[in-house]
C-alpha cells in the first residue's frame, strides 16, 4: 500500500468525515496567469489528462489542466438517479452519419473534471497482447509501435491506484488484481450458471471498485448507481484517483474552460498554448508543451479546428490521419427473462466477465473477437432495451412492472480500424462559434459477423441459465482512435511516446491514440498509456532530449 501513496496519494487526501471533497485542495490550488508560460497546458482532465496532470505535477512540472466541464463535487452534483444524472454527458451537438451511424451523448462521452470515468460502468480489463499485432498476426486492424510488455508495468501501476478487484485472470497476460473478488449478485448468478452449464470460462471482475477501504475511500454499498456517478467514492475516476494528488503537488485544474485551439508559431512550428473561452470571454494561456486529451470525438474535432496557414486542413494534419480509424465496439445487449427474481440493480453493473472469445479462432468466419459482461442496466435504461425491440405503450409498460425478473449480458466486439470511419468538421457551429465534429461511421463484414456470433452466444447463456424469454438489441460502447499512434506520419497522427509527429512539442495523451480496441474496455488502457507517456516526457527532460 505504501508504495501506491508514494506515487499517488490521492486516495488519502480524500476527506474521511462523510464528505467526498476536499474543498481545501481545491481552495488552495494553485493558479496561474494566462500570461505565465506553464510548462504543459492539457487540453481534458478525464481518463488521460487526469493521469498525464498528476504524473507531471508529482514531477515538479507547471501544470495548468482545463476541462470544459465542471469541477465536480459528488456530494452536490450528482444523484443516485437515471433521469438526475445526465448532465453528466457531453450533449453539444455533432451530426452523425455513414451506413451505420453511432448515437453520442451518454452512452459514449462524457464532461467535466474526471471526464467519460466519472460515469464509466468500471470494468477495467487490460488489452492482451495480441491485441498490438493484429496486422501481424490475424491480417487485420493495425500493428501499434508499442508491444504489450512496454504497457504492463503501467497497468501493474494502475490497478494499484484505482484500485481494480477481481479473480486472478487466465486470458491474454494472466495476472492477478490488488483486490479481492467482489460478492456478485442476481445478474451475477445468471450469467455464472449459464456459462458453467455451457462449458465457457468466467471470472468475477475486473472491476475498478474498492472491495474494502482504500485510503479515505469507502467499500462499495453495493446499491448499482456507477453511472451515475457513484456518490459513495468507491468507484474510480480521476477526480478522484489522481486530480487529488495533482493538486496537492501545483496542478492547477481549470474547469468550465473550452479550449477552442491549440496555437502554433509559424515560424518555429512549436506550440504555445491554447485559446479557451471561459466565462464568455476568450483567453490564451501560454505553454512550453501542450497536451491532448479530450476523448475521440473532440481531440480531433480540435485538431481540426485549429487550422493555420502552416496546417491549413487542420493541425499536424499533413498527412488525411487526423479523425481517421476512429472505432466503436459493437455492443449488443441481451436481456433474459427468469422466473425468479434476479432484481440485477442490486450490484454494480460491472460484475462477471468473460474473455474466452477474444483471440481469433480458426474456422469461425470472422477474425479477432469478443468479450461478455454483465451490464444490468437501470430501469430507464431497461424500458430503451424493451421499446427498441418494438415493444410501445401497454406492451412496453408490462415489460416495465416485470423489471425485477430480467437479467442482462453485454458484448463488446472488437470491430476493426476503417480509414472513411472518421471525425470531420462540420458547416454547423456550437455554442461558442466553432465548428461542430461530424462522426461518420459504417461497419465491415467482419464487425457484423462478430455481432452476430456475440449476440448467439449471450443468447444460448441466457437459455442454458433458464431464461423463459431472450431480447437481443444491438448497440455501440466505447469510442478511441481518431489520432492513431503509427509508426511513421503517414499512416499516424503520433509516435510511440504520444508526440505528434508534426510538432514536436504537442502530444495527444487520450483514447483517440489506440490503433486497436481488442475487445476491452479502454479506461485502463488509455490511463496506462498516459502514465507511459508522462515517465517518458520526464526521462526525456532529464537527458535533455525534449524542449
Ligand atoms: C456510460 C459509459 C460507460 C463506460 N463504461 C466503461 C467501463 O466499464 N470500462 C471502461 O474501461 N471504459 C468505460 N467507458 C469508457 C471510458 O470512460 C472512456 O473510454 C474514457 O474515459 C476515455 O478517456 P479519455 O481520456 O479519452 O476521455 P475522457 O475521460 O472523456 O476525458 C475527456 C475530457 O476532455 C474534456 N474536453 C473535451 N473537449 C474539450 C475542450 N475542447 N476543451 C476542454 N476540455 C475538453 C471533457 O469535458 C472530458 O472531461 C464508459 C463510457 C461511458 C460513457
Ligand atoms: S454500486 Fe458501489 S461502485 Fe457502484 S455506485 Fe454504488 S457504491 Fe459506487
């Protein structure tokens, strides 16, 4: 334990009186001049920004992170409610379109300080290594310029700090977590006894939820509202796993805080800094360096708007890469219907997975795979389950007083990297007058494939659990890519460190860097990413090497 507070004290500077904020370390935060030449400005304090700040700020680097958002306090701001919580979203608008388009708002992004984890559901799987050469390996996707083995001490890191709880794992990298499994419930049990009888290998987690007290952070009560914010402090976000200690190290954290570009001179092709509108007014805050990281959609959506006469179709754009290779998983959702009461809000939502699809398997007529969990979704999020089947009005109504007997599984399938899968600017502008990002997407024969095989296999769970009744809808999770990490500037926005290859000093540190997904969920990953990124920023001061 002492070698996590030594890293990162976060969870100890957490108030332990009943109170989830430290007003405090927020009160006494450092603040900067717009004037004042920080070292690093990050553009997003969510799974990126939040990990990259404090890393930097324990570092003893000037650090200024703004968010768009706000600051949140969970004892004010959020609700153990469905309907309550969706200011937590990121609703501007952005159009959508291709041959299947992906609905955005509050199932794939989110704002303010602790960004899309603070209503992530809190699975927090590692990507296996095959995942960074599947060009290599499966003839498809992308091969990343980075392997597993220079990822794993990070995970190692970050399942230590958040922390993540779960039964030792067999698939990809086996490895073990900090925390003992969770206890499971209802959704839970189902999904256990539909895949024991079926053969398939399960285990309970990875959940990035305290089982038992963590610092100042309390066990988890087990009462199902994660997306909701999780007022309890149990489950992990950066707002409080790392702002806490970015802030007690200088960080100064800048919510309500739109950046509108990032700026280049012209002459020497460096950044130096950012405009932003806060408070109706546009300011520029001056920076050595300038991070990234503000989620798939709207890294690039700024990239693009910040187009000069140097990078006329938008910035380190030279080569078409910005807001290309952008992916989703698929993910369908099946619901079963037990005789028994399952009442599957009565447990995080994240309990039981299983990765025992996940790598290619010769013969199937798709490549690479998928991964199931439970999802157990709350009841307005059930009642869209049931009226996207069709059902309306009183069919729907007698869906919904039948609540408590419906367990669910998810899938997350790992469709594949397509260059026309991309961000682009929009004619219509938001709020403040910018562009707004327009996402087109459209599946491959592959993804649909693996759809269709996820959707059989949570289907012949549910039945050989004993579900009387099985719903399929089909649905997307988890935006990355975008502004891919490659190995060269043709075929890449970044290189192995996250730096952009067209200017040396801007470095993109979120998920819109993956080259691939796996069938993982990407929270784990992109922090581990950013921690990578910061030590080799630092190392690289050090020796000298960078600005
Ligand atoms: C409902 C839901 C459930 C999820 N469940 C899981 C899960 O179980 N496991 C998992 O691993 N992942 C899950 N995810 C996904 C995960 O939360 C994200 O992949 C991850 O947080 C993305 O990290 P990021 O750093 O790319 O962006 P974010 O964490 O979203 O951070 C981006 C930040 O940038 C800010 N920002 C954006 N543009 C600007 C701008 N121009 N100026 C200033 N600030 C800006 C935003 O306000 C935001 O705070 C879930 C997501 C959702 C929405
Ligand atoms: S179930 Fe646990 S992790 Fe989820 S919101 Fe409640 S206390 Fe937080």
């Amino acid at each position: 334990m002492s070698v996590v507070r030594d890293r990162n004290e976060s969870a100890w500077l957490l108030p332990n009186d009943g109170t989830r904020t430290n007003h405090r370390l927020r009160r006494d935060m450092r603040r900067h001049a717009d004037a004042d030449e920080v070292d690093i400005a990050i553009v997003g304090c969510g799974a990126g920004g939040g990990v990259l700040a404090q890393r930097l700020a324990r570092a003893g680097w000037s650090v200024v992170a703004l968010d768009a958002g706000p600051f949140w306090d969970p004892d004010a701001d959020w609700v153990s409610d469905e309907a309550g919580s969706h200011h937590l979203y990121w609703t501007e608008p952005r159009v959508i379109d291709g041959t299947d388009p992906v609905p955005l708002g509050s199932n794939n992004s989110g704002r303010g300080v602790g960004g899309s984890m603070v209503h992530f559901a809190g699975y927090a799987p590692r990507l296996h290594p095959s995942d960074f050469r599947t060009s290599t390996l499966d003839g498809v996707g992308a091969d990343w310029p980075i392997g597993y083995d220079d990822l794993k001490p990070y995970y190692e890191q970050l399942e230590a700090e958040l922390p993540v709880a779960g039964e030792d794992w067999p698939w990809g990298d086996p490895h073990a977590y900090r925390q003992s499994p969770h206890p499971i419930g209802g959704n839970g049990e189902v999904f256990v006894r539909g895949a024991q009888r079926l053969g398939i290998e399960v285990r309970i987690g990875p959940v990035a939820i305290s089982n038992g007290r963590f610092g100042n952070r309390p066990h988890c009560i087990y009462r199902g509202f994660c997306l909701q914010g999780c007022k309890v402090n149990a489950k992990a976000s950066p707002l409080i796993t790392h702002v806490p200690d970015a802030l007690a190290h200088g960080a100064e954290v800048r919510a309500d805080s739109m950046v509108s570009a990032v700026v280049v001179d012209e002459r020497s092709g460096l950044a130096t800094g950012v405009r932003y509108v806060r408070g109706g007014v546009e300011r520029f805050q001056r920076a050595r360096m300038v991070a990234v990281a503000g989620y798939s959609i709207e890294t690039p959506r700024l990239l693009l708007n910040s187009a000069s006469r140097r990078f006329p179709d938008g910035l380190a754009n030279d080569f078409d890469q910005v807001g290309r290779y952008l992916m989703v998983q698929g993910a369908p959702q099946t619901a079963g219907r037990y005789a028994e009461e399952v009442r599957a809000y009565k447990a995080p939502p994240p309990e039981v997975s299983t990765e025992a699809f996940y790598e290619t398997e010769p013969g199937k007529p798709y490549r690479r795979g998928f991964a199931i969990q439970c999802v157990s979704p709350l009841p307005i999020t059930f009642a869209e389950h049931v009226s996207a089947q069709g059902y309306w009005g009183a069919a729907l109504r007698e869906y919904m007083r039948d609540y408590v007997h419906w367990a669910n599984l998810g899938a997350l399938c790992e469709f594949l990297p397509l260059p026309d899968n991309r961000v682009t600017l929009d004619e219509q502008t938001d709020r403040h007058g910018l562009p707004i990002a327009h996402f087109s997407y459209s599946q491959g024969d592959n993804d649909r494939a693996l759809m269709k095989a996820a959707q059989d296999t949570m289907e012949a769970i549910h039945r050989a659990a004993g579900a009387e009744e099985v719903i399929t809808i089909n649905r997307y999770a988890h935006l990355v890519g975008g502004c891919r990490m490659a190995a060269d500037e043709r075929s890449g926005v970044v290189d192995a460190d996250q730096r952009t290859f067209a200017v040396p000093n801007l470095y993109i540190t979120d998920g819109s860097v993956l080259p691939t997904q796996g069938s993982a969920n990407p929270a784990l990953t992109i922090m581990a990413l950013a921690a990578r990124a910061a030590d080799r920023l630092v190392a690289g001061q050090r020796s000298g090497v960078r600005r």
